[in-house]
C-alpha cells in the first residue's frame, strides 16, 4: 500500500473512535503529514497497541478527563491545554501579587 491508503487508514479509524478512548493516542505525530508509509505504518503500529487494551475496557462511569475529551472532541477546542495555560497564568500572577 502507499502513504495514502495508510492515511485514510488513519482517518477512518479515528473517526470511528470514541473521543474518551481517541484521547489515549499521541498527538504529537501526524500521520496526514508523514510523507514515508514506513513512518505511519510505525505510528498506526503504536496506536494500536495502545488502543487495543483500552477498547476491552469495560466502563460505566464518566471521568473528568472523559468530559475532557468529548468537549474538546466536538468544539476543537483543546481544554486541558488551556486549562494548563490558566493553571500557570494563575501560579504567575499570584507570583507578582505575592512579591508586590
């Protein structure tokens, strides 16, 4: 197969993922922008082997991080990157008030 029929690959087995269990994949590869099959055959290899115990997970409760994951989902908005960016404007700001 070529990179493009990995990539699409790729995209139908995210798209087909839940968000709470998509969220367990790196996001710091991007398979759509790998120009090699052997680098997003090795990716797809990763994802699997992490999905693949999460997926048999048998779950009836709701985490925080899951709410996470399904708003970030649906908004594209990532919240626990923001909620880190807050985190720290927050610890800076008590810095300066402290030593003012």
């Amino acid at each position: 197969m070529d990179v493009a029929e990995y990539q699409w690959h790729y995209q139908q087995l995210k798209s087909g993922m839940s968000p709470i269990v998509w969220s367990s994949v790196p996001s710091s590869d991007d398979p759509l922008q790998m120009k090699e099959a052997e680098k997003v055959t090795g990716f797809l290899d990763q994802v699997y082997e992490i999905l693949e115990p999460l997926v048999q997970e048998q779950r009836t409760q709701l985490q925080k991080h899951d709410v996470v994951s399904i708003v970030a989902d649906k908004t594209g908005i990532p919240l626990g990157k923001i909620q880190a960016q807050e985190k720290n404007a927050c610890l800076i700001s008590g810095i300066f008030y402290r030593s003012g």
